[in-house]
C-alpha cells in the first residue's frame, strides 16, 4: 500500500510485484499536482509523462518503441511520445538505452541506434519527431562518452 503524508510515500515491499503499479503509486503520492499522460514500457525500458494539472489540453499524438538489441531484442531501443500542448505547440520525449563500450565501433553503433529508433518511432511516413515537433527531449542511458 501507499501511505501519503506530507513528507513520503511508503510502499510495502510484498505490493512490489508489477513494478509500474509502485512507481505510479510513488509518483501520484509525490506529484500530487499533476496528472501522469503517458506510461509506457518495452523491456526493462519506461516512459512517464507528467504535467500539472492546471494544463488541461493535452493531446497524445503517438507513442512507439522502438527495439536494437541483437536479434531486436528489448534491452536496448526507445520510447518515443508525441504531444500537442494547447493546440498549437508540439513536443516529443524520446528515452533510450543505448549500446554500452568504449570505442570507435561502439559509437558508431550507438549512433546507428539512435537513428533506427527516430526511423522506427516515426507517426508520419517521411518525418521523425525531431523534424515535428518544436521541442525534442533525449533522456536515457545513451552512453556516449566524452573525451
């Protein structure tokens, strides 16, 4: 169960199952004030989308996965979400984990990856989110390293 007070969120440890039933229990107890829009899950990957409740016209455009583990396996790839913000301003979150390693080749992969999930998260046939949407978030495990 969740207890809600002002200062936690308590999950007992036997109610743990599911895993996204205990993360929206934390996050409704947390975030009172806003409304989860998107919740999605391929492999161990998620997506969440919260906004506050006073933004009431939000609509979900598109929501894809996309895989690039080995053989198209799930623990690799992304999420993708559409959505238009009062009618008019349209963004897009985009969550991956990518390829892990040092390396020419591996970044090389990574990069192909990333350009797999935009290519296989498109809602239109010639354009991906960051040719869409006026704002474009990458979040993740993208495991680009830096020199």
């Amino acid at each position: 169960y969740v207890k809600k007070d002002s200062s936690q969120a308590i999950v007992k440890r036997r109610d743990w199952g599911g895993g996204a039933a205990v993360l929206h229990a934390l996050y409704d107890a947390w975030l009172p004030s806003y409304n989860r829009v998107v919740s999605f899950q391929r492999g161990q990957m998620r997506l969440e989308v919260y906004v506050h409740s006073s933004q009431s016209d939000v609509e979900i455009v598109n929501t894809e996965a996309q895989n690039t583990g080995r053989g198209g396996l799930a623990n690799k790839g992304g999420i993708v979400t559409e959505m238009l913000i009062n009618g008019t301003t349209r963004l897009s979150f985009l969550t991956a984990h990518l390829e892990a390693h040092e390396g020419n080749s591996k970044y090389k992969m990574r990069v192909s990856s990333f350009a797999k999930i935009l290519d296989g998260t498109k809602s239109t046939k010639w354009h991906d989110v960051s040719q869409t949407s006026h704002f474009a978030f990458c979040l993740g495990d993208l495991n680009f390293r830096t020199c």
